[in-house]
C-alpha cells in the first residue's frame, strides 16, 4: 500500500474522489460524486452501507458495489468541458 488512499467513509480523503458504482445483477456502471451520497445518506456512512441502499437504474436491482477512485479534479473539469464543445 504505497498510495495511502483509502476510503472507508464517505468523509474520508475530504470527498476528493470519484465513486463507481457497478450493478452484479446486469453489469451497469456509473459514477456519483461523494457530494450527492453524502446529503444523502450522511457523510459518516460507510461505503458499503450506502451501497446497500443503491438501486440500479438499468434493472431495478439493489445489487451495486461502490468503489472509491482517485481523480484528478481539474484533469476531468478539462476533458468533459471538451467534449461539451465538440459535441455541440
Ligand atoms: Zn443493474
């Protein structure tokens, strides 16, 4: 364990991470802000019960595993600002 990043707790790292969410029942991924799950479900919610409490939006099943990873903030503000413009 080199990195240190560790996320147990929605508060933990201060929110600085993006979280994946992925369906077992049908495979379906997407991503949430720590923000949104934490006015949510309370910032002191362990990782696994809020994943407990997602329901999938593809198939309806509370099937999702959540996973915590380490984004560079301004890297991603760049990269979806750019596909906003050359999809226009
Ligand atoms: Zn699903």
């Amino acid at each position: 364990m080199s990195t240190g990043f560790h996320v147990d707790k929605l508060s933990d790292e201060f929110g600085q991470y993006t979280l994946v969410l992925k369906c077992a029942e049908c495979g379906h991924e997407r991503k949430a802000e720590p923000l949104t799950l934490g006015r949510l479900c309370g910032w002191d919610a362990r990782l696994e019960d809020v994943a407990k409490r997602m329901r999938c939006s593809r198939c309806g099943k509370k099937r999702c595993t959540l996973k915590a990873q380490f984004v560079y903030e301004e890297l991603h503000a760049h990269q979806s600002r750019h596909c906003r413009i050359s999809s226009a």
